[in-house]
C-alpha cells in the first residue's frame, strides 16, 4: 500500500526591503538584520516537516520580485559543514536575488511609496498556482507574511481591500509583522482572514516574536499558546477624494465608492445623482390653552 500524501504548509513571506523605510534611513544595518531573521525564520518553517513549502518576496520602491525560490534555475551551492543543504540555498538565493535588486533599482528622488498591495496579490497568485499544480489528495495549508516599517498608503486601499477577502475566500491567512508604525487596514486583513497582527516593541528582538507568534500553525497550535492580545482593530474606510481614513461619508449606491463629501457625481462610475433636498424642519406643536 502507498502511503497517503502528507499535508503541506505553505508560508509566503512578504518582506518589505523600500529604503524609504524611517527604521533603515535611520540605521541601513537594520535592513541586514532583518533579512537574517527572515532568513532564519524560513528555514525553521522548513526544519518543521518535510512537506513544508517556502516562499519569498521583496517589495521594493519600484518593482516586487521573488527572492526564493528562484523563477529561474536554481543557483549551485557548496554544502556548508554542519548545515543542511535546503537552508544553505535559501540563505544564498535570498541574500543573491536582493543584491541583484538593491542594485539595479532606479534612483528615486523624495518619498516613495511601497507596493505591499500588490506584492499580496503576487503572493496570493503565486499560491493559487502552487494549489492548482499539487498533487491529487494533498492538502495545502497556506498563509502570507508580512513584514513592514512602512506606513500604511491608503491610496491603495482597495487593492487591499480585493486582497483581504481573495484571501478570505481562499482559505489564506495574513499575519502582519509591523516593524514601526501601527498599521489599521493590515489590522483589517488580520482580522479579516484569521490572522495574527503585532508590533514589536523593539527591532533587536524580531527574530524571537518571528518564532514565537508567526512560526505556529494558525489553525491547531496558535489556538494553545499564550499570545499577545489582540488590538482592537480600526475598521473606517478610506475615501476615494483624498485618500483619507474617514468616520462618516457618502457611498456611490452603484459601485460603492466612498466619499468624505456630496458629490452630484461619482468619480469612480460617473453615475448621476439627484441632489438632495434639504431636510424641512418640522413645525412646532402649538401648545393647548386650558
């Protein structure tokens, strides 16, 4: 008798390498750190079983590119003494790929956003493949990992929005590792798709809230460990205008869109509204004389 096919786990690591980062113009050795503690994240995900899949994504400031595994063919490592040779080639791909892309990234002048939307929706297609390639009765797991010192765009908030229930709707957890600032609409994907949302209270110890919070399974060990709290999440949406977060405002009834203001309208459709009539005040009841 064969034996059955072992369930796999598949971790996605998004890590966000923009120079714009306030944590690496402060300190460029902090990108170097970060890197080995993503790296020594992934292969403890591997060191777990056998099965387990990797993957690997850098979103600079101008272009998201795959560190590991190679799209190309896999680069020729010597085996390191007392090493295993599947950590070796990821610690050589990683480290190769983002040399490679440092480097030849354009020169940006000012601020520049990064495109952490979109390298989610790289992931997510990148685990949509790896799905529709396995093999008959096997049983994928997959999740997706951020880990950002940027601040949060909402320019790009229905990028993340599409990203968050995709996810949702195929069974792929985000956990979000935010190395600076709060972040309220990748709270939203956490709290959306089940994942796990921190921010650690300090950069030299990211490598054990990585194995500590982000290392268990999220659907049978999480469960049983004693876990940071969860925050309370910030659901206001961003308006279409401005691209601000906003507590009340207007929604296209066509498309949805969302606006701090009356518009007769929509931008985002072009639909025509009628404008509303102002509210009559109502009349005052006259008092009875006795």
């Amino acid at each position: 008798m064969s034996a059955e096919p072992a369930d796999c786990n598949l971790l996605v690591i998004v890590l966000d390498t923009n120079p714009c980062q306030r944590i690496i113009r402060m300190n460029t050795q902090h990108m170097t750190q970060c890197l080995d503690s993503v790296i020594a994240f992934g292969n403890a995900h591997l060191m777990q079983r056998a099965q387990n899949k990797l993957a690997v994504l850098a979103c600079h400031q101008h272009k998201t590119e795959f560190l590991y595994p190679s799209p190309g063919k896999p680069m020729e490592v010597r085996q390191i003494d007392g090493q295993y040779e599947l950590f070796t080639l990821v610690e050589k791909t990683i480290k190769s790929k983002l040399t490679d892309l440092i480097t030849n990234a354009p020169r940006m002048h000012g601020h520049t956003e990064s495109l952490l939307a979109g390298t989610m929706t790289m992931a997510l297609c990148y685990i949509a493949r790896i799905h529709r390639i396995r093999a008959p009765g096997t049983r994928i797991s997959s999740r997706i990992l951020v880990v950002t010192g940027s601040n949060e765009c909402a320019s790009q908030y229905m990028t993340y929005m599409n990203v968050f229930f995709t996810a949702q709707k195929q069974n792929v957890v985000i956990d979000v590792c935010a190395l600076d600032k709060p972040l309220s609409l990748l709270q939203q994907g956490c709290d959306i798709t089940g994942g796990q949302y921190l921010k650690i209270p300090q950069l030299e110890g990211l490598l054990q809230y990585l194995l500590w919070v982000f290392l268990p399974d999220p659907q049978n060990t999480r469960m049983k460990l004693v876990l940071p709290p969860p925050v309370k999440v910030d659901y206001r949406a961003a308006c279409f205008c401005h691209r601000e977060l906003i507590d009340i405002g207007y929604v296209c009834s066509v498309c949805l869109s969302i606006f701090c203001k009356y518009s007769p309208i929509c931008t985002t459709c072009h639909t025509v509204f009628k404008t509303p009539a102002p509210i009559a005040a109502k009349p005052k009841k006259k008092k009875m004389r006795a």
